[in-house]
C-alpha cells in the first residue's frame, strides 16, 4: 500500500509495484490524493490515482493494482465508471478474474478538496454520495441492463449504454472504519469491506458489524470479504526494525517523542521481527480478517518488501 502523495513519482511508484510482483505478493495498493496527508504543510510532488494504475496495468503482468481508496467527490460516477474499467481493460485478468480493485470511500480531507475545488459537504451528504456513486457502478457494470438510467440526488443518468461492460468486472472494495454505515452500504453493494488502522479486537468487533448488516440486507456473510489496511515496519532483526522506525520517524515531522509516536504506530500497525510481525497477522486472522494492506511509507527501501515475502509470509 503506497501513498503517492507524499513526494512519489510514477518511477518510484512502478519500482515498488515490480518489485512486489517479483517477490510473489498479491497486490499493490495506492491511495487516491491530490495534496499530502502527513501533514507537514509542504508542496510535494502527487501523480493522479487512477493515471497511474492505467500505466501499472501496462507495466506489470500479474499483480493486482488497486486503490484505497478513491474518494467519490473527486470524479462523477459515470466518468469513474469508465476509467476503471478501462484500467481493468489494460490490466487484463489473472485466474478467471479481474486484476483491478475499486476502492470507494466518502473522502475526508477538507483542505485537499478546498485546493482543487472538489465539493466537500457534511458526512451525512457524502455517504449519500457514495451510496449513488455505488448503485451507479453496479448498474453500468451490469450485464443484463442494456440502458441504465438513474435520478438522484448528485447523479442522473438518461438511457446510458455502457460498453464494453467488464467482464469480469473490477472488485469493488468499500472504505471505511464507521459500525454503522459502511458496513451497510458494503453489504448492499461490496465484494469487501475495508478499514484502516485498526487493532485485532476493533477488527472483530467490525467484522461482527458487518456480518449483522449482511444478515439485514438477506446476503450471506460468506459472499463478502474483510480486509485491513494498517502500517508496517519490519526488519530481520530487531536492530533493523529500529533502525528503519528512526528512519521513518524523522521523515513524519511528528512533535512526540520518539517512543511515542513507536507506541501508536504499534497499536493497530505491523511492528517487528518476522516472528512478530508474524504473531501480530495471526491475530487478525483470528480475528476475521482475510487480507492486509500493508502500508509501505519507506518506499525507496525495498529490501523491506523482501522480509515482507520472504521472511513473513512463509510463517502464516
């Protein structure tokens, strides 16, 4: 899981995303910014989400390319409908499905939208947006509806004709970390239901909540995955561990102290030796997680992806 946002080149996007394919991981992630996130009040370089997956498709042969997640608020429905199956056009598929995931979520960064003149309403308003955007894409992408029409509130369509539908169409992953609401709405609509930074206890309370919707909606709680992204900082020793925690924590800017900003970075994250880390995957497996989304903010230091594959998944 990358955040191109905070100074990435499609380059440096693309060395990540090989490299990750090489090693036999599943998937590479980006999120969908325009303006950084880490809060450090600096103009760094961002490449647009969606631009950068399409060269991704072309560029690698298996991996699965995805983004966590796109907000609603920066691109129409029926115009994201388009890209991404164009993406997944590209990227072709890899045993029987698509190799592109959609990630959807309400968008939370105000300054980010204010910067490029994105709407950014209440949090009520955006879950309505992201309900339309979510009834639209399954619509368009459906293949026993010829025309799709559709009068909302944010979006109408008239007789749309979507071709070519994907087929088979692109995962579609909704983001969020409310008990309520988007385990709803992932029910509803989603092949799977993420959320960010969460410890084992908070992943299991959630995927309760999810099943409980599923139930709701008359879905079997089968038919839809959870998954997990959340930071990691691993090593092969617990020497390397720290020397690549110091590392990141002088790239953060961050006021507390070193041992603090370990110890949050420690509760929902991936810390630690690969037995450790290990232990801690386990957990959420326990837990009712199904895959994890590690967030890789040392991008130029791919010998972490390495332990990651090598030394890490083989004890799971």
């Amino acid at each position: 899981m990358l955040e191109p946002q905070e100074g990435l080149s499609y380059a440096d996007v693309l060395a990540v995303t090989e490299r990750a394919e090489q090693l036999g991981l599943d998937g590479c992630y980006r999120s969908d910014h325009y303006s950084t996130v880490s809060g450090s009040g600096q103009a760094l370089a961002s490449t647009d989400a969606w631009a950068t997956l399409a060269g991704l498709a072309r560029d690698t042969q298996r991996i699965t390319l995805g983004t966590m997640v796109t907000p609603v608020t920066f691109r129409r429905a029926g115009n994201l409908t388009k890209i991404v199956a164009t993406v997944a056009e590209m990227a072709g598929t890899l045993d029987g499905a698509s190799r592109v995931h959609l990630g959807l979520g309400t968008g939370w960064l105000e300054t980010e939208h204010r910067q490029h003149g994105f709407p950014f309403e209440d949090v009520a308003t955006r879950f309505r947006r992201l309900d339309e955007h979510l009834q639209v894409i399954r619509g368009l992408w459906d293949r026993d509806i010829e025309t799709f029409d559709f009068d909302g509130e944010f979006e109408q369509l008239q007789a749309a004709r979507f071709s070519p539908k994907p087929d088979p169409r692109p995962r579609i992953v909704v983001g969020g970390s409310g008990p309520k609401k988007t385990p709803q709405l992932a029910a509803r609509y989603a092949d799977e239901l993420n959320t960010p930074f969460k410890s084992p206890q908070e992943c299991r309370d959630l995927r309760h909540a999810l099943d409980r919707a599923c139930e709701a909606e008359g879905r079997d709680p089968a038919t839809i995955s959870f998954s997990l992204m959340t930071g990691c900082l691993v090593g092969s020793d617990e020497g390397e561990v720290r020397r690549r925690a110091q590392r990141l924590y002088a790239q953060s800017g961050r006021d507390d102290s070193f041992d603090q900003w370990l110890d949050s970075f420690a509760g929902p994250g991936i810390l630690g030796t690969p037995e450790q880390a290990a232990d801690k995957l386990g957990q959420l497996v326990e837990a009712g997680v199904e895959a994890v989304m590690l967030q890789h903010l040392l991008y130029d230091d791919l010998d972490m992806l390495d332990v990651v594959a090598e030394d890490v998944a083989p004890r799971l």
